[in-house]
C-alpha cells in the first residue's frame, strides 16, 4: 500500500485505549449539575423569579423586565460558581447546525471590571444574521436577526477544554419577525397540539390542563479512526465514501448487532455519555448497530422541545469528544454503500398534566375509550398527511438511505400490529354504521376492554420495515435521517394530529348535536376513520417489490429524491396544516422550501468536486502506475522471448483497467459538463431538480468504475484507505 495509507493504518493498528475522565462514579452524583434546572433555580432565584419562569414555562405568561433581571442575576450567579466567564444565545438556525455567540459576563468599571449580566441580555441578543439561510425572507445586507429566550428548555453550562459558558436556549428570528431557526415552528406546534388535545381529553378527563408531545429519539451512528479519516477528502468534506468497493466481510455474518463493544469505542461512549448527563441529557441505552463499526444510544422520553435541544446537543458533544479519543464520528445518513445506513428514530406521544400518556392502554373501559381515540386519529392524520411527513424527512443525505432495503421506505405507511389490527377490525364489526347504542354505563360490551391493556411492546409485532409503527405506547417514526434535526419532522407531526383532532371534534360535535350519546359518537368517528384510513396501514414487509406495486395500488406516493418531495410542501394541504394553523406564515414556509432546494444543490455540487479531485488526482494516476506496471511485465516477457501467451493474463488485466481509466475520465467529463448544464436553470428549485436528475446519476457510473479499479489493481499502488480497513481496525 502506499506510504500515506500504510503510515495512517499502523496509526491505527498501534492506538492505546483512551480511558474515559470520570470512571466509576455514580451518575446520580453529577447528573444535570450543569443544568439551571429546577431544584438550582429554587436555590439562586427568589420566589417570586422562581414562580415567574415556572409560570412561563406552563402557560407561556410573560416575563416582567423586573423579574427577568432577577432571574438573570441568579442565573449569572449561578453559572459563575460554577466556573463559567461568558454566556451565549444558543440557537438553531436552518444550516440544521447549532449557533452562538459568546460574550463576557465582565465590563470594565474605572481601573477594574465587575461581572454583569441583566435581563435585556438573558431576554433578547442581536447577532449577526447576515450568513445564515433565510430563503430569500431578507437581503444579504441586512444582517440585523434577533434571539430570543426559551424558558422552556433550561440553560445549561458548556465545558469545552477549561472553558465554561453558560447557554441560553433561544429562538431566532428576522428583524421584521420571521422565524430563522428550527425552534420557534416546533415551539408553536406544540402549542397547536396541545390546544387542539386538550378539547378531547376533557372528554374523558376534566383534571388535565396541559397536553405536551413527548420524543424519545435512537441516535445511529458510525465511528472510524482520525488516521484513516484523514485519509478519506470524501470523508472529511461531505461525511460519506464517495468511493470504496465492498469488503470481503460486510454485515452479512450479523455478528456486530449488539456484540461486544469494542473497548476504544467503550471508552468513547462512557466519555460523551458522562458529558451528556452533566447536561441532563437522560441517555441510557447504548450497543452495537447492524453495520460493522456502527452503533446506536438513546434516552429516556423528554418534552419534545428539551429532546430535540438535547439531540442537537448530543450530536455537537459526539463529534467534539471524539477527536478527545482519535475518533471521528460519521453523523451522515450512508456513509457507506453496500452496508446499513443510519437513522434516528423519532419515537413520538403525547402526555398529560395528570400522569397519561395518551397512545397508552388504559384500565378501564372509559381510558381505552381515551386511547382509541387518539391512537386512530394519529393514523387518520398520517392516512392524510403522508406526503408531508415525507417531505419533513428529505434531504440529499437520506435519500441514500431510504428504501434502500436497510431502512423504511420512501412509502409512509403505517404499522400497528396484528393485535391491534383486530381490535379495529372488531370496531369495524360491531359498531353498527348509522348508530351505536351498545353502550352502558359508559362500559364498551365489544368486549375490547379486556383485551387492549394487554397491548404492551411485546404485542406490536415491531416491525422493522415500516417508517411510521406504533410500539405499544408511542408511535415510532423511523425515517427520520441520522444527522437530521429533529424539529422538522416533530413540527409537521404536531401539526398534522393537531388539525385531525380539530377535525375531530368538529365532527364529534355534529352527531352529538343530532342526537348521538358521546361514547356512541366517537365509536362511530374512529370506526369511520379507521375505514377511510386503511390504505395506509400495512403490515408486511416494506422493503419488498410487492410493496411499492401495492402502495401503488392504494395511490401512495414513492418519491425517492428530496427535490420531487418538496414539492408536497407547495399544496393546498400543506398550506392549511402548516400555514392556516399559525405554524408558519407564508413566507416562512416559502422560505424553508427554497432553503431546502438550496441546501440539496449545494451538497450535490459538492460532492461532484470532491469525486472529480479524487478521480483525477488520486484514483487514475494509481490505475495508470498500475497499469504501466503490467505493460513493463508484458514487454519483459516478450523481450526474454517468452511466448505470448505466458502473457495473456496480464494482457487482459491491463486491458480491463484501461477500460475502467476511459470510463472514470469519460463519466468525470461528463459530470462537470452536467454541472456547467445546471446553471442555467433559473430557480432554486429548477437547480435542485437538475442535479438531482443530470448530475448525481453519474455518480454511481463513475464509482462503478473506481470500485472495480479498486479490485483488480495492486494493494500497494492503491491511495485510499480501504472499507476493511475504515470499518474492521479500531
């Protein structure tokens, strides 16, 4: 192998074992200690600050400039004694990054300085907004953007080195108002849900006063060492092997899913783990993934707003703790071909004030009645929303993943189970469809009280190849792209089940008012609903063939390529679940689809630079050094007199790698005259279109020949780190 490559895996090969920096204490010690949370705010707050924050956190009540400069001082104090010398507006624009600024908490005084920090700056910061995405809501020269403080998700203290920063959780907006992040669309879908759920539940329960939307997410994810990393420009540059043939020993064997750790990657986690539950990130489950060199953490369920703040934490504290042990961490959907991509499943429900979670069975017949409700509204709204849960997913990183016969398909439908499959269907039976009358007492003689607190996780079948499955208290969404910031897709899902349930109480209403008991009418509601929702639901296997001809059948979309599946964010529908609701307005929603197509052309245009510089500057010059190797071979042979045909191997060798050098020069010439084509187009969107359809094809027939090349020419002579490499020597 060459020097780089052959230095890069003795790197490797000779790696001591990091150990982690906290090792055998228990983390109830240090759990949240870097968090302002509750029991610190009692502590450095004063009542009526404390009762302040709280109130604003339950029932959104405004904050007095008064107030806000006590909460500022306790928090200022607190953060202080902990060791922290600035704080920063923590936020979340549309690069699908986080964002900050960071100040110093000292301003001079006379020949010295004293610590402050007021209201006005816990409140409100102005940054620089002039770089960040904003689809067009603003020029480039106006700059001016705003954060704003989110009381509902605690601040929290960053150590980075010996540094210590207090972060405030913000929202991020336009100078004239317009949201410029992930979090104000999220925070305002909750609030849509919520008000939507509370109507319902007070049909079964007058004590609930607050219905939140809980997440419970699955980080997927690979890890390979620096050495080899450093090796790889198309690692480093766009997180996935633009090139790379296939081992001899993939996943095939299933011998990694939850095998044995290895122990530099044991290390690893116990480190980003430690520094996970500093900040109260609940991370709990940890092992190994389908893929070699793959693996999974999740936490326990969060308010969706503190998890999805809490992912995008983890994922900066994975990446940043990794180089602490020579690692690099691989966030991108597929990094390599011919092996599992990695996702991050979004396991989603609703919860009540008074204990409930609203997608789990009950005891009682009046709590199953609760259940039900909810459980098939949550299917009505995916039945009528299915294109939109599919354009929150999209981007040109899960495209790769998606129906690729290793993750959900770009098919959404629905898995509920064969347990639950028959309660409906007895629903379905037994309720007769002009009026329920067999209600007594509010006691269901269908006799399906007895059976649905049995629905417990062992009854849901799991069924690994549905995008949306429920699991016996939440609903799983499993499309969701590994390096994905949750907001979206947990917006789009707040929003579609919020305006079903307005739908629902609408028609609830109705056959209440003709006549209808209120058992009786929601019996019929999500008997009807469970009907008009049933080409969603399936249960076999989504990767198959006969799938995607039967999805066909039922009039479900399979849009495979982000620039198709936003355009279900243009529809009439899209408009009135994500726009009339309040969620965005029309120019933020406008704003989110240009950035997107944006976003989509700029990581295609990258990727054809990256591949064309390792084509040209690394992978033909190796072909030819190996090829003009043969042909030395060839013409000794025949100088020493030996016959022809001793040669023949190698003249048939060196025949194929000058076909396969023809074709990765031809398919480069052909991708950068496809990439001049595309300027031409005249909007985002027609530029997204055209790289998605003129460019990136001629990304697999350039690789088809680099990979080929890779499995006939000399070890030696080959520049790149190889899979068996990347993935086997840790």
């Amino acid at each position: 192998m060459t020097n780089s490559r052959k230095k890069a895996v003795e790197t490797v090969v000779n790696r001591e074992v990091i150990a982690p920096r906290i090792a055998g204490v228990k983390v109830s010690d240090y759990y949240a200690s870097n968090v302002f949370n509750d029991s610190a705010m009692r502590e450095y707050l004063s009542e009526d600050a404390y009762k302040a924050v709280k109130g604003a956190i339950k029932s959104g009540t405004k904050i007095s400039r008064e107030i806000a400069d006590g909460v500022a001082a306790g928090m200022k104090s607190w953060a202080m004694n902990k060791g922290a010398t600035s704080y920063t507006h923590w936020f979340q624009p549309l690069t699908g990054l986080t964002a900050e600024k960071h100040d110093m908490f000292f301003m001079p005084k006379g020949d010295g300085a004293v610590e402050v920090f007021s209201g006005d700056a816990l409140v409100q910061a102005e940054p620089d907004a002039s770089s960040f995405p904003s689809g067009g809501i603003r020029a480039t020269f106006e700059a001016r953007g705003y954060t704003a403080w989110d009381p509902g998700s605690p601040a929290f203290i960053m150590e980075i080195g010996e540094g210590k920063t207090l972060c405030i959780p913000t929202i991020f907006i336009s100078y004239t108002g317009e949201s410029l992040d992930y979090k104000a669309p999220l925070l305002k879908s909750s609030h849509f849900l919520e008000q939507a759920a509370l109507p319902i539940v007070h049909l079964f329960d007058k004590d609930a006063t607050k219905v939140t939307a809980t997440l419970g997410w699955e980080q997927e994810y690979f890890v390979v060492d620096e050495a080899l990393y450093y090796q790889r420009p198309d690692l480093m540059f766009s997180g996935r092997t633009l090139v790379g043939a296939a081992p001899q020993k993939g996943q095939q064997f299933e011998d990694h899913y939850f095998g044995t750790i290895p122990e530099r990657v044991y290390a690893y986690m116990l480190d980003f783990e430690t520094e996970c539950h500093k900040l109260g990130i609940p991370v709990r489950t940890r092992h190994n993934e389908v893929a070699p060199s793959q693996f999974e953490c999740a936490p326990m369920f969060e308010e969706v707003n503190v998890a999805v703040d809490h992912n995008q934490l983890l994922m900066d504290l994975m990446e940043r703790i990794a180089r602490r042990h020579k690692l690099r961490v691989l966030l991108h959907e597929k990094p390599f071909a011919g092996i599992n991509g990695s996702g991050k499943h979004n396991n989603w429900s609703m919860g009540t004030d008074t204990g409930k979670n609203l997608l789990s069975p009950g005891k009682t017949p009046k709590t199953n009645l609760l259940f039900l409700t909810f459980f098939v509204n949550v299917i009505k709204a995916v039945n009528e929303n299915a294109d939109l849960l599919r354009a929150s997913i999209a981007s040109a990183n899960n495209d790769h993943r998606l129906g690729a016969n290793e993750a959900p398909p770009a098919i959404i439908s629905v898995f509920i189970g064969s347990y639950m499959t028959d309660v409906l269907n007895e629903i379905e039976k037994r309720v007769a469809k002009d009026k329920y009358d067999e209600l007594t007492n509010a006691n269901l003689k269908l006799d399906i009280h007895n059976k649905i607190p049995d629905v417990m996780l062992d009854n849901t079948d799991r069924n690994r190849t549905s995008p949306f499955a429920f699991t016996g208290n939440k609903f799983e969404f499993r499309a969701v792209g590994s390096s994905a910031n949750c907001a979206q897709a947990m917006t789009v899902m707040n929003a579609i089940v919020g305006k079903q349930l307005l739908d629902f109480k609408v028609d609830l209403d109705k056959l209440i008012k003709d006549g209808e008991t209120k058992e009786g009418a929601v019996m019929r509601l999500l008997r009807q609903y469970y009907i008009d929702s049933k080409k969603v639901l399936f249960e076999g296997d989504g990767y198959s063939d006969a799938w995607e001809k039967e999805a066909k059948k039922r009039g479900l979309n399979n849009v495979k390529t982000t620039p198709y599946a936003l355009d279900f964010f243009t529809t009439k529908k899209a408009k009135d679940v994500l726009v009339k609701t309040g969620i965005y307005n029309e120019r933020e929603l406008d704003a989110r689809i240009e950035i997107l197509h944006h976003s989509y052309s700029l990581k295609i245009a990258a990727e054809a630079k990256i591949l064309a510089d390792l084509a040209v500057n690394q992978i033909i010059p190796a072909g030819l050094e190996y090829l003009n190797n043969l042909l030395a071979n060839i013409k000794g042979l025949k100088d020493a007199g030996i016959a022809a045909s001793a040669s023949k191997a190698q003249k048939e060798l060196a025949n194929e790698i000058a076909i396969h050098i023809n074709g990765i020069k031809t398919g480069v010439d052909k991708m950068n005259l496809a990439v001049e084509a595309v300027h031409k187009a005249k909007t985002t969107e027609e530029h997204s279109k055209a790289y998605c359809d003129k460019v990136k094809p001629l990304f697999d027939v350039i690789r088809d020949h680099v990979d080929a090349l890779e499995s006939i020419v000399d070890d030696s002579v080959w520049p790149l780190p190889k899979y068996r490499e990347m993935l086997f020597i840790r």
